[in-house]
C-alpha cells in the first residue's frame, strides 16, 4: 500500500496512480479538523461516471494520484468547535463539492455548484490548504461546513420559539430513518434530476414527462417523476429496458427512440423532456415531441448538441442545460426521498470490486448505480 505524508488525520483509500485508472490501496493523510470542519467516518459511496472521467484522465486534468468518490454516506466522528446544526454520530451527506468562495452572487442565492470562483470538488479539485482533494473511496473525510444563516429564518423562527433549521454549507443532513446506502447515490445522482425538475416546474401532477436515458440518472428521474404525479414515458435506444422501466420503476409507457412511427407518434404531447444521455444523439426528434412552449432539459455531456432553429422557435421551446443543485436543494431532496420512501435502485459491492465495478460501468452494465460498501469492506 502505497502512501502519502502529511500533518492531518490518516486516511486509507483506494487511489488510481495513472490514467489506466486501476484503483488500488492506498494511505494518504487528511487535513487537521478546523474551527469550522467536520470530519465524518464515511459508510457508503456511489460510483458515478466522474469516477471514470478523472480516474482515467479523459480530460487531461487529472492529479494522480486521484481517489475518486463524491456520493458520500456516513457518520460524523467530529465537529469542530464552530459547527453548529451536526454533533458527533449523526448520519451526514457529502456530494460533488467540498467549499466554494462563499461570497458570490450564486453562494448567497445557495448555488454553490455554480460559483463564480469556481466550487471546489469532492475530489480531483484544489482544497483550501492547497492540496489535492480525495474523495470518498476513502474511510474518512473533512468537509467545511461553516452555516448559512439566513435572518429572515431567525426573525421567524425566534417569533415561533421554534428550533432554528440550519442551512448546511457542503454536508447533508441524512434522516435517521433513511438508509446510508441509499442516500449516497441521491448527493449527484438524484439532484443532478432532482434540481432541473424543480427549476422548471416538472412537479405538477398530471404533467407528461419524458425521460431520455435509463441509467443512474435516468431511473431517479422516473422515480421522481411518479413521486410528483406525471405521466412518465421512458426513450431507451434498447428493448431490452423496457421492462425493468414498466414493471420496476413504474413509468406509464415505454418508447424505443429508433421506431419513427412511435415517435412520430408522441408528437407534440410531452410538456417536459429530462435527457439523461451522455451518448450523441439527435435532438430534433425530442424537440418535435414537446408541446409549444415545452421545456427540455439536458443533464448528459454528449460531445455536441445539434438541433433545427425550427424545432426551437415555431413552438416557443426552451432548451435548458443543468448540473447538480445547491446545498439548501440537496438538502430539501433528500428531506423529500425520505419522507415518500424514496429509494435509488443499487448493487451494494466491496471496494476490492471496484475495478470490476467501472469497467461494468463503462458498458452500462449496472441497475441502477454501484454503492460501495466502505464501513465493511476497506480495512
């Protein structure tokens, strides 16, 4: 096992060392626990296609040794002495990023995601003492989490006598009553549907709501759209999903996206498209299925975007693109997967399966997202 000194708390994980992106073990150090720092004992973590990304270098910008990981669960083991709304053995939350400048337009209006200074990232990123963040294929993890008060909630909630709900800086809240397992894929997964839904008003019941893509996003967005009372209509390149989307995640109807007749078909009768395809793919055929003024929304990177000004401008369309959500948002999500009994659909492995697990991933061989199970397999 290889490993990496430093002044902070030890740390065992499993890191890629090159753009093979072979994950192995791997020691490294965290930062000394701040004045506003919390450290969490980390449970669970999801797989998600950024683990590929940076692991194997797609990008060119990866800083080996990268240990990958930012759908975190698990239990906070410290707190530092100006954290407030988290004490030690609470069940927490860590997903795409760690601290951001905290003073932006886009901070204030909890949008952290999207700082004007750039977000610091769970892992693969720059931290505030200069090193080179980890992520959560790791056993624990420091994570700044300075409150957002807001004064109108403190006006409100002092004329209540209420306790005052606190707005978490980079940590979630998990309820006690929700698995740790199944949290960890909701920090990019599930909001990165999750925001774009709500932005855009995709929560009104009796809607119709396409989803492009059945995978670790797209099968949140089914869940979520039969959670908010739409009519839910899955487009998948391959037959063979059709009934997992019919039959296991309850989606009203099942489109293979290459028949022209059904598509043609669907003309004009969704009011909102989610696509969740990194894959290319062509749009005009998606557009053509929204009613006028219907709303697509693209959460997928294919390589390009390419569509007709027609399909845009006859029918007052809006194409909208998104990433993952604020942390007040991430928090009301999971708030809400708790309260309707909202789970993602996961394949719980050790991390010794790790390796196996993204090269699974990069076939798309996964139903519906890799949860790896740290508390009892990195030792």
């Amino acid at each position: 096992m290889s490993s990496e000194g430093s002044n902070g708390h030890s740390c065992v994980g499993w890191a890629a060392r090159d753009a093979s992106g072979t994950l192995s073990p791997y020691q490294f150090s965290r930062r000394v626990i701040g004045s506003d720092d919390i450290s969490i004992k980390i449970t669970h973590c999801g797989i998600c296609y950024a683990d590929l990304i940076w692991t194997r270098n797609y990008l060119g910008d990866s800083k080996y040794p990268v240990v990958p990981g930012h759908e975190i669960a698990g239990i906070v083991q410290e707190v530092g002495q100006n954290v407030q709304g988290f004490k030690v053995g609470d069940n927490i939350g860590v997903g795409t990023i760690v601290n951001s400048c905290r003073s932006c337009d886009y901070c204030n209006d909890d949008l952290e995601s999207y700082c004007a200074k750039g977000a610091v990232y769970t892992f693969n990123g720059i931290d505030v003492d200069g090193t080179v963040t980890k992520g959560g294929y790791s056993s624990s993890i420091v994570v700044h989490q300075r409150m957002k008060f807001e004064l109108t909630d403190i006006i409100y909630c002092y004329s209540l006598s209420c306790n005052l709900m606190f707005t978490g800086r980079y940590c979630i809240k998990i309820p006690v009553n929700y698995p740790l397992a199944s949290a960890a894929p909701l920090l990019c997964a599930g909001i990165t549907v999750y925001s774009p839904m709500m932005r855009h008003k995709m929560n009104q019941p009796g809607k119709y709501l396409g989803v492009i893509g059945l995978g670790g996003l797209g099968h949140m967005a089914v869940k979520f759209g039969k959670a908010f009372g739409l009519n839910v209509t899955v487009f998948s390149t391959s037959i063979s999903k059709k009934e997992q989307a019919l039959k296991s995640l309850g989606a009203d109807k099942f489109v293979v996206s290459s028949d022209q007749e059904q598509m043609k078909g669907l003309a004009k009768s969704f009011d909102f498209i989610i696509d969740t395809a990194s894959g290319d793919h062509p749009f005009d055929p998606y557009m053509a299925l929204l009613k006028t003024g219907g709303i697509l929304v693209l959460v997928g990177f294919p390589s390009e975007v390419k569509f007709s000004p027609a399909s845009l401008n006859l029918d007052m369309r809006t194409v909208s693109g998104s990433v993952t959500g604020g942390m007040k948002e991430t928090q009301e999500m999971v708030d809400f997967c708790a309260a309707h009994e909202l789970h993602p659909t996961i394949e719980l492995i050790p991390i010794q399966y790790a390796n196996e697990a993204l090269e699974r991933l990069t076939k798309r061989d996964v139903k519906y997202r890799f949860v790896i199970d740290i508390e009892n397999s990195l030792k």
